[in-house]
C-alpha cells in the first residue's frame, strides 16, 4: 500500500487531508508543491491532476481529488480512528458543515486571500504572466488570477466577502456556544478538520470581529485544536523556501 | 419509522431527494410547499428549518437537511437498493461530481432561474415585498429576492452564468463521451440524481450548446434517466396549483 499527498503545505484546501492524515496516523509520501513556482501547473504534476490543482491523494496508483471527498474516502478506507460520527443523523451534520465551508466560507476567504497575491501578482512580467495564465487548466482558477495580477478585487468585491466571513463567524460561534467541545459536540469529526482548514484565518483578516472577548467559543476551540498532537505535527509540513 | 419530505416539487434541489426516496421505494409523507406562496418562510416551516429552506427530511422528529447530505443519509440508513457505489474510488468520484453541481452547476442556473422570476416578483406590491424579505432568514436568499424583485441580475451576471452552465455541459458531455451508461460508467448512483436536478434545464436555456447534435451523449443520458421507473414518478409529486 503506498499513499502520497500533493499539497502546498499545511494551509487551506491542502490542510484539510493532511490534518486526517495525521490524526489517523497513515504513512504517506510528503509531496508538496511551490505554488509561488507554480508547480501544479507543470506537465509533470498535470499528468496526475489535469485539472492542476491541489490537493490530490494517490493511492496505490489511484487519484483522489478534492479535499472534502479525499477525507471521506480515508474514511472510508481506512476507518480507525473514526472522524465520521457512527450516528447517521450526526453524519448528516458533519456534511452539512463541511459543504458550508467549500461553498460558503472558502470562497469568500478565496477573494480576501487571492487579493492580497496582488503586490505580488502585479510585479510579474505582463509577458510572463501571459504565458502562466495560458497554462491554467481551470477557467475559474485562470479568471482569478487574471483579476489578481491586473488591479486585484473591487473594493465592494472585498466588501462583500468580508460580510460573509462574518456570518461564517456567527455561525462557528453559535454552534461552539450552544454545543462543544467540537463542533458536532462531543465527538471531534471531519467538520472540525474541514472549519479549521480556514478558521485560524478569521481573527487575523476581521480582528474586530473575531477575537477572545468578541467570539470567546471560537478562541477556546481553536486553543483546542492547536493543542491537539496531529495540529502540533502540521507546521513540519510547510514548504521548505 | 416514518419519513417525511418538504419540498417544492420535482425540480432542482427538491427533485434530488425525492428522486433517491423514489428509486429506494421508500414510504413517505409528501409535504408539498408553494414557493409563490413562500409557504417556506412561514413560522410554521421555520419551526421545523429555520433557515426557511427546502428540501428537508423529517425522520422519526430529526431534520435532515441539504438535498446532497439528505442523500448521504438515506444511503448510511436505507442502503436497499444502493445508490453509492462500493468501490471508494468511485465514491469519492461520485461525490467530486455531487459537489460539483452545489458549487457551481446550481450557483449558475440559480441566476438564470431567480432572474426569470423578476417578472413576478417585480409585479409584488412594494411594501408586501419588503415585509416578504424581512422574513427571509438566510441572508443571501434576501439579496437574491432583492435583487430579482428590483432590476434582476445584469447582463454582465447573466452572461457570466451562461459561460459556467457551458462549461456544465461540456464536463457532462465528455464524462458521458468517455463512459456512460450513467455518470461513473455502469453503476447508476447519487451523482446522476444530482445531475438530473439541474440538467434538463440546459437544453432549454442553452439550446444553442446543448441539443442532440451538439451533445449526443447528454441527449441518450436525459432518455435514460427520463424512461427509469422513479423519473416517471415525479410527475405526480408537483404542486397543485
């Protein structure tokens, strides 16, 4: 059996299989890709994810893509320690929770983090940002750095994605307030791994918002899940510049 | 045991429940609502989903919600007839494409769909549609309405959505090209339920891009799903106005 994760370190999309990884404690091949060199969009990485992106599990020559249904599939292969609550119900809720965030929370996290990309986006060659963009398999992935590298998002673009990172704040509060220690309660899931892939985001990019005395639900857990020994292990992870 | 489905009729994301519901021969109350009549956004509703939204699933008292998860729980508790495949692999590829259709296929055509509605919602008295969105609770849901029952979406917004229900059809077109009889090739499953609740949109706001010549292979696969038992149901699960 040989697993091996493409990935740009412990952040985002990338953190999501990598933190299931960890708590399962699976051997994998640490493969992670520069994206300031733009490696996902090299032949070499395409031959395996012809869409470029990241992450991407291979498994005994098989590709996994999409972080949200590369955790599942873990799940699924290897189910001990469980990360999938054994009640269906519960199960129903976990899905709800990381649909949110791939639909809601990450996008809008997306505009806020591709923007700021801008001052470097921006000194690329027109040139050679030309020929970059042309190698972008994914038409939404090369719209948005087109958008990045010539003035960034608009000022209500931003605007917007920041009211929405505030409801995603809410929410996460809400839930914590009426419920923990995990978001499901009192067992640890898939949902905790999927909010915490963007979550540590939050205070930094809306601090009024979002810090001890504002959101004290949200700080607790998130001290929880640094605590955690799997959480310990990421920054190992991190590409090496 | 008993199952009941909230819905508003065999369409969109209420076709995807009621569809799987149908194919596992499953009992349920029918609990049809009238959207013209936001019947979803009454307090009686709310008290079941607060957030005013359909489908949902009332299993003996617990709710169920987002048409993708209610599928997920109906396979983890109804598993007779199955409609995920074993295989991992293919699962994970079954739920790559069930999120697909959530991110971006339903997005788009929401456009498309909630600004065909600015007839109607432009013809509401203004102080009537005022207090109709005061009881929206999902706030993007308000700013749909607002928008739709104000000027509707620009060309800009309009012509954006039409170039990502292309690329919906191609990505359909050539994954039934490459494959088929069904969308991960023999097994019949959840993805193309999914699909089947916003594709047969497509020949008819796209009719340029999607028809028998330009896309045979979706064409043969709206036959197929149309002439299954289960498809031929849903008919009868229509509001009755």
């Amino acid at each position: 059996m040989t697993l091996a994760l493409y990935h740009f370190g412990p952040v985002a999309n990338s953190l999501t299989p990598l933190l299931c990884l960890l708590e399962k404690g699976l051997q994998f091949e640490n493969r992670v890709l520069d994206s300031r060199k733009w490696e996902h969009h090299d032949p070499a990485f395409r031959a395996i994810n012809p869409e470029g992106m990241v992450p991407v599990l291979l498994h005994d020559g098989r590709v996994v893509r999409e972080s949200t249904a590369i955790n599942e599939y873990l799940e699924d292969v290897f189910p001990e320690p469980p990360l999938r609550p054994a009640d269906p119900w519960l199960r129903a809720e976990m899905r709800v929770l990381t649909k949110y965030v791939d639909e809601y929370f990450c996008p809008a996290l997306t505009v806020i983090g591709a923007h700021g990309a801008t001052p470097f986006a921006s000194k690329i060659d027109k040139a050679e940002m030309a020929a970059r963009l042309a190698m972008m398999p994914n038409e939404e992935v090369r719209r948005k750095w087109a958008t990045v590298s010539e003035s960034g998002y608009s000022d209500q673009e931003l605007a917007d994605a920041r009211r929405r990172l505030g409801n995603c704040i809410a929410r996460l509060e809400d839930m914590l307030t009426d419920g923990g220690p995990w978001l499901l309660g009192d067992e640890y899931s898939l949902a905790d791994i999927k909010w915490y892939s963007m979550a540590p985001a939050l205070p930094r990019v809306l601090p009024e918002r979002c810090n001890p005395q504002a959101t004290p639900a949200i700080a607790g857990w998130l001290d929880r899940m640094a605590a955690r020994p799997a959480v310990q292990a990421l920054p190992a992870y991190a590409p090496q510049r």
